[in-house]
C-alpha cells in the first residue's frame, strides 16, 4: 500500500511537472504577480492588453492620367477590312480565304494584298482606317476603307479564385474594375472580399474591393489595364504569422477560423529556439507587436501586454486571419525598428501575406 500511493504521487508530481514545463515554455523569463489564496480578480475587456493602437491607411488609387476611351489592336486581335476594289471581306462563305480576317502579328503587323506589310499595333479603329486609305490612295481614287475587330485577343484579364467563371479573359473595351469582376459571373459564397487584390505588373494595387462592392467607394473603381490579375481567396483557410523569439517560426493554421494570442505562441514555441525548442531564452513579454489588415487599404499596428493575459487579468486576445505577430527578443522602441527587424522575413513570403502588407511595407522593396 505505501509503495502504491508513493507510486500515485510519483505520477501526480510528474503530470504537475509536465504542465509548469509547458508554462515555462511560454512564459520564459517573465515575471508575474503573485496572489494571495482567494484572491478573485475582475477580467477586463478583452483589448486592453493592447497598450498601443495605431490606425494605418493606404491612400486610395490615383485616377488615370489619360482616360481610355477606345480600344487599341494588338497581337492576336483579328482585323475584319473591307476596300472595294482590292479586299473584300464583305462575304459570308465560310470557305472564303479572307473571311477569317487578318490576325495581328507578334510584332504588331498585318500583311495586306499589294499593299504589304502595316503596322498596326497600338491604332484604334479609326486611326487603322485613316493609315490604310494613305495606302491605297495611290491605286484607288477616293477609296472606301472600313476596319472591324472580330477577335479581341491582345489585352488578357486574369480571374483567379472564388469566381464562378475564373479563367483567362479578353478585354474588348476600356474595362474598369467593376466590369472586370462582372467578367467572372459572380463570386462563390466562401470568398473573402477582405483578401481580394489587385495585381499589376508583379505589384498590389491599393484597391479594396470590398469597399466598392458593399460600400459603393467609387474612387476603388480603377481603370483595369491589359495583363492585370484580379484575385479572390477562399476564407477556408485562414493563418497567422509568428517571427521573432519562437522556435518554431511561420503560419500558425486558425482552425474553424479561430485562434488566440496564447495559443499562437504556444505553437510557435515562443522563448525557445531550435525546431525542439531546446534552448530558451528571454523576450519581450510586454512588447508583443500586431501587424493586423483590415482590408488591402486599412491596417492596424498593436503593442500587446502579454503578461496581463498570463495574469488573468485579460482574456486571450483573439486573433483575425493574416496577423503577423512579432516577439522581440529585447525591447523595440519604435514600430520602424520593428519593422526593420522583420523586412526580410516579409520578402520571402510576401505571397503569402495580406495585400495591405504587401502594399505599405513591400512595396518599394
């Protein structure tokens, strides 16, 4: 009998002691009060850990400095001409030679019977009838020109994500960014609009197409150019960003979608360093930063008090999908240290980051 109930308490000592491990863990070298036995202490709302909120904005998009008004022809479009006298294209037999139409070659060009080689590349309509009545003034008096575009193959748009119709497609006109999403026959019910961006040139545009779908921001409605991608993700899988002082550092999965401060750097095994986190080491316990976006437009920066949490003095903070949290190792006096810190672990997976990080931090680098 002693011998079993030494055993019980060899197994409660060592449960206990498994538990303050993991405490440690989280905890490091942090220091916390200590209350006398029934001390009941009232949990405040759960933001005030937040020692320091700072709204941040993107300014909108700056409107066109030349509006587009007609639809220039390059490579790939098809060219319907009709010049009585010298090309009729006029017909409806499908085995006519020229009833296909003259496609625009890679280097902008369009091969024309007599007339030879035109460049047409980068001409409306009227400016591509205007070159070819030049041309052929000299074997026609008075000649009729007239030019259509049966195909529409030059300026691709790239739909990607909860579309309905996602895909590559064809502008055919001078397209703004509402008709590019019209473009897609509707979005999928998982879509998160918060997410949706933007890209240009390998760049995110500052544009928030939430704000232009629910809450009628016109100024989001930009002028849509040949190769831009518009891109909508799913809210199925959403994630949080740990750096600093973990061990474990990257994506955190928010499963359900949910997910805590505590529970974030549990996973990241903060204090610790090493994929065993083996090694541990102090940080900056009431110094913990938030990168938070709002929209691909709107962001908030947030110093977090993590022992008032530790404490019981708070509830865990909950979290919102792509919070970037940084743990600093010693104190940061300012965001742009902060920041500076954590640049180049942002470059590397700046796909994976939320548009307004993207946008405010990433841009220029």
């Amino acid at each position: 009998m002693p011998n079993l109930m030494i055993l019980v308490m060899n197994s409660r000592l060592a449960a206990l002691t498994a538990c303050l491990l993991v405490v440690m863990q989280l905890t490091a070298c942090v220091r916390y009060e200590e209350f006398p036995p029934g001390t009941v202490l009232d949990i405040e709302d759960r933001s005030s850990a937040i020692l320091e909120l700072q709204e941040v904005r993107v300014p909108p998009p700056t409107a066109d400095d030349e509006r587009i008004i007609d639809y220039r022809v390059g490579p790939g479009d098809v060219l319907h001409i009709n010049i009585p006298g010298l090309i009729d294209q006029g017909g409806t037999d499908d085995k006519a030679q020229n009833y296909r139409g003259f496609r625009i070659s890679a280097k902008g060009m369009i091969l024309l019977p007599l007339i030879g080689a035109v460049e047409v590349n980068g001409l409306t309509v009227e400016e591509i009838q205007a070159t070819l009545t030049e041309k052929v003034s000299i074997y026609l008096k008075k000649p009729m020109v007239s030019v259509e575009i049966r195909e529409f193959k030059s300026q691709p748009l790239y739909l990607l994500g909860k579309f309905r119709k996602a895909g590559l497609h064809y502008l055919d006109r001078p397209t703004n960014l509402l008709h590019g999403l019209a473009l897609g026959n509707g979005l999928e019910e998982s879509a998160d609009l918060r997410s949706a961006r933007v890209l240009r040139d390998h760049r995110v545009m500052p544009v928030d197409v939430y704000q232009l779908l629910h809450n009628n921001d016109t100024r989001q409605n930009i002028q849509l150019r040949p190769g831009d991608t518009i891109f909508v993700p799913g809210n199925e899988d959403q994630q949080v960003f740990v750096f600093g002082a973990v061990g474990t550092a990257g994506p955190v999965t928010m499963k359900n979608g949910r997910l805590n401060l505590l529970q974030a750097l549990t996973s990241a095994n903060v204090g610790s360093s090493g994929a065993g986190g083996d090694r541990r080491y102090p940080y900056d316990h009431e110094q913990i930063r938030i990168i938070r976006s709002l929209s691909p437009t709107r962001g908030q920066l947030m110093v977090v008090d993590l022992g008032r949490m530790m404490n019981g003095q708070v509830l865990p903070m909950p979290l919102m999908n792509g919070d970037i949290i940084f743990v600093p190792e010693t104190p940061v006096a300012t965001w742009n240290e902060a920041i500076s810190q954590l640049l180049p672990t942002l470059q590397l997976i700046s796909g994976l980051l939320q548009p307004f990080v993207q946008i405010e931090y990433l841009r220029d680098n």
